[in-house]
C-alpha cells in the first residue's frame, strides 16, 4: 500500500493515481476482450465462434462509478446483505437507470480475489453467454475498488438449499435435484465443448451454483478460469488453485488441469445433490468426512445404495434413477481421468433423468434393491 499525504495536494496525487490505475484496468478489459475475440475466431479447430446458443460472441459490459453502485445499496447497508465469503461481501440492489435488481459484489481489498481474478472474471463473463452461466451487468473499478455487477438470483446458492437448512424452507425434492444437475452440467459442457478456445471453470462448487426462481441453475464465479489446450496440447500447466474436496487428485499432485479436472469437480457436486452431504465434512469421522472416498466402497453394492440418499428425501426417489445418477457420479469421480466421462455424455444421462419426472404419491413404493438388480438394470448400466 502507498502513503499518501492528507493535504489537498496528496489528495491530487491520489485521485490521479486511482483514475490511472481505473484507465488502465478498463483497458486492459478492452485490448485482451478485443484479442480474445479474435483468438476465437481464427482458431484452428474449425468452429465458427464461441457460442452456439443462438447469442452474440461479444455483449459488452457495462462500466459503473463507486458512487452509483454505493447509492442502489444505500452505502452498503447491513440489511442490503445477502452473501458473503473469502471474497467479500454481496449486495442486493436495483438499477436506477433500468430498474434491474442486480447482485454486486463488493471484493475485499484483502479477500481472495485479486486484481487479475477480477480481469478474468470480467473477461470470461463478457466473451461467454449460456443460459446457464450467470449474467454479468457490469463492473466498478474506482481506484481500488473492485466490484462486479451481476443479475439476482433470488433463490441464492444451491449450498444454501443442502445443508444446514432452517425448518421454514422446502427442502429439495428427487425432480428438482435433477434439474439441477442437469442445468449445471450443461452451463459445463458449454466451456468445454462450444466455447472456443475451451474453458476450464477450475472452481465448481455448490456454493458457485446459482438458483433463479423457478430452481435453474446458473454457474458462477469465474475469477479462476482458465484457457484450455488447443492444438496438440493434452493440459494446462498451472498453479493449483481451487477449493478442497473438489480439486481432481492428478491436477492437485501434478498442477496439469484437463477439462477432465472439472469432470471430477462435477462428480462431487453430484454427489452432494445426491447425498445431502458435504465434500468435506470435519464434523464426521475420519472414515465420512470426505464424501467421494466414504462413497467409493459404497458403489461397488447396490444394496448399499439407500445409504448414500440424502435421508432428508425420505426414500421419496426414484430406485433405478439413483442408481443411474450414481453411475454417472461414480463415473466422473475415477481417479485416472481417461477413465471418466465428456460432459457432453454427462449431460445426455442427466437430461434423460431429470425428463423423468418422479411422482412418489403416484407410484407403489418399490423395493430399492429389487428395481436395481432387475435384468434391465443390469443391460443398460
């Protein structure tokens, strides 16, 4: 940090220092968003352009002062809070210009997200639409200042709707989880498959997947995303960064991240759809506080498979589609990446399940372990 004299004259010197550093970020924004762009589109793999969801490659984001988003917040006040994390603090508003309830987010000058975290995140969030990736508004970057602008989701993370839930808010049912699943793995398959270079999201979390009203899922913060391989090239070399429990055991040993890495990430995630449990989990024994290796033993015995359902379902599930949704988990999360699956299969499984809408007030109650060892069960998986 510089010292900066409280006279009138210090103060100048400041201003000036913080608008310069503010011009300069913007164009940074501006000359690796333009070079981007073209990166993508004169890339060798043949594909036209970054999406294929019928958007433009390129939607420019919008730039805001420090007094304009201070203002939607009413200064940043207490009860304008609804997030919080390493990062620093969310903030509910609404947009005087349009009217929009936005999300900012307020970084902490000493969180975990740093100038070049908030580059990427602007970057990746301008250059890449899906209907499951969260949308970014805009950006402030006032001398030192950093906050980022994006659309509310009402519903709040899917973290808030697995664990430590208060007893006036539904719990997630078999459908729902499903969709989510689904919707997650397809903002996933979009990074790896139709956006071009690839991206590898590098930090997929619950508390990364967003919820609008109707229970979609939308992926983000994308402060650590990464450019894939292209060409010839098998991996990214890169420090390791992301969040423990979720973090693919090659890339954390070796620091090479695959878009394999984030298959695995994908796998624990599902896992906890499925489970109601935590990736890591120190209030349990040694034998349970780490989900994928408490679940590993437990795939291998269909028997075994009631045990892994969150008990807040109360058996109200589907017994061939946890079976099927486990495979997928069990797949995604083998240790030798080969071994695992695209996205792009990942999504086709996970579409079909959530299609198959579970009515458990409609159906006799079926043994769970009679519907999974049933000779259809064993042909298809």
């Amino acid at each position: 940090m510089g010292w900066f004299p409280c006279t009138g004259a210090g103060k100048s010197v400041e201003n000036l220092k913080k608008r310069s550093v503010n011009k300069s970020l913007e164009h940074q924004i501006s000359s690796a968003s333009s070079a981007d762009k073209s990166k993508r589109n004169s890339s060798v793999d043949g594909k036209k352009d970054s999406s294929k969801d019928g958007k433009e490659d390129h939607i420019a984001v919008k730039t805001f002062t420090f007094r304009e988003l201070a203002a939607v917040t009413r200064n940043f006040r207490a009860d304008y809070l609804v997030g919080e994390g390493g990062f620093g603090h969310v903030y509910k508003g609404r947009l005087e210009s349009t009217s929009q309830v936005v999300a900012i987010k307020q970084l902490d000058h000493n969180g975990l997200q740093g100038n070049r975290e908030f580059l990427v995140e602007v970057l990746m969030l301008s250059l890449l639409h899906h209907p499951n990736l969260v949308n970014l508004i805009g950006y402030c970057a006032d001398g030192d200042q950093r906050l980022l602008v994006y659309e509310y989701m009402p519903l709040g993370s899917l973290e808030d709707h697995l664990y430590d839930i208060p007893p006036d808010r539904r719990r997630l049912d078999w459908n729902t989880r499903m969709k989510i699943a689904a919707g997650a793995a397809k903002g996933l398959e979009y990074l790896h498959d139709k956006a071009n270079p690839p991206v590898i999201y590098r930090d997929l979390k619950c508390s990364n997947i967003l919820l609008d009203e109707d229970y979609k899922p939308k992926l983000s913060d994308f402060g650590l995303a990464k450019l894939g391989p292209v060409g010839d090239n098998t991996h990214v070399s890169t420090r390791v960064m992301g969040t423990y429990g979720y973090c693919a055991p090659e890339y954390a040993m070796t620091g090479q991240l695959t878009l394999k890495s984030d298959v695995y990430s994908f796998g624990v995630v599902l896992l906890e759809i499925i489970t109601g449990r935590k990736a890591i989990d120190n209030s349990k024994s040694n034998a349970e506080h780490n989900l994928v290796l408490w679940a590993r033993p437990l795939f291998k015995d269909r028997r075994k498979f009631c045990q892994i359902a969150d008990p807040t379902l109360q058996e109200r599930y589907p017994a061939r589609g946890l079976y099927q949704a486990l495979a997928v988990a069990a797949m995604c999360v083998q240790e030798q990446p080969n071994m695992r699956p695209l996205m792009a299969d990942v999504v086709t499984a996970l579409t079909y399940l959530a299609s198959q809408k579970y009515d458990p007030d409609s159906l006799p109650r079926q043994s769970f372990h009679s519907a999974a060892s049933t000779p259809r069960a064993r042909r298809e998986y």
